[in-house]
C-alpha cells in the first residue's frame, strides 16, 4: 500500500510539473508575482562539482533563477528563449543561473549535448522552496528581494518578457 502512495505522488507531480499538456506554443498567463517574500538565503544551491554558492555574492545584481529538468518537456522547450533574452540582456547586471535537482551526471549529459551558455547548478531544497511545478523562474532585483515568481513555460525572449526582466532587475 505504501509503494501505491509513492507510485501515486510521484504520477501526481508529473501530471502537475508539465502541466501544459507538453506544448510551449501556448503563453501561459503569468501565475504569481510577489514582493519581498524570499531571500537568498532561502535557496541552497550548488556548483555541479558540488560547491556551494552563496548568492549574497550577486547583491548589486538581478538574478533570474530558471527551475527545471532534462525530463521535463515545457523546461526544455522554454531555453532557447532563455538563450535569446540572455544574448539581448547581456549588458545589464543580470545573473542567469539554471537549477535542478537531478543528478549532476544527467545535467552534465545535458549540457554536453546542447550548446546554451548557461550556468548549471544543483538546487539542494527545491521541496523547502514550495517549488511544485517545473519550470519555474524566479527574479530577484538587485537588493535581493524575491520580485518575481512563476510557474510554467514561458517565452522569454518576447519584447514585453524582456522588458519584465529588465523593469524587475532595477
């Protein structure tokens, strides 16, 4: 019976994690926006050699968190428009940083067999974040306040999505 239970969550999350069916032709409308609610502090990350990062170093600078996975299809579809708002943001004071919990082997499998300039990293505590849908971004201006936060794909590169970014990075 306990095996159901786990077979059950772990169906459960999936259904929920790719909660649009698949496909990233679609926008979704933008799920939670928030001010202030989170810290640095709040999310433990690591390098894939397994580092920690302190991410008080990036305070004077946004960052944008991108939560995902290599088996989650709307995270893979949404990062060659991440790739593109990076390219058309790369003089500002933004921090792009990539986060999965997944074995470091598959996202070094991954990284290997796609071209993104991105940096990887482990996150350590994505159940603590109340993270339950993959992806999920979240940006942080440069104070380190939590000013965005979203579930679902995304097309980043659109004009109005990069005017989010840079109007949330001051």
């Amino acid at each position: 019976m306990n095996l159901l239970y786990k077979l059950s969550a772990v169906v459960l999350f999936f259904c929920i994690s790719c909660n649009n069916n698949g496909t990233a032709d679609q926008q979704q409308t933008p799920a939670v926006v928030t001010q202030g609610q989170s810290e640095f502090s709040k999310i433990k990350l690591t390098e894939l050699d397994g580092t920690p990062i302190d991410l008080t170093q990036y305070k004077g600078k946004a960052v944008f968190i991108n939560f995902w996975a290599t088996w989650c299809r709307p995270c893979v579809q949404e990062l060659p428009s991440i790739q593109q708002a990076m390219n058309k943001l790369n003089n500002k004071d933004i921090v792009f940083l990539f986060a999965s919990n997944e074995a470091t082997a598959e996202i070094e499998d991954f990284k290997k067999s796609n071209q993104y300039s991105f940096h990887y990293v482990k996150v350590e505590n994505i159940e603590y974040l109340n993270i339950t849908a993959l992806p999920t971004t979240y940006i942080f201006n440069s104070a380190g306040e939590l000013v965005f936060s979203e579930m679902g794909y995304k097309k980043w590169d659109d004009q109005t999505n990069i005017d989010l970014i840079t109007n949330l990075a001051k």
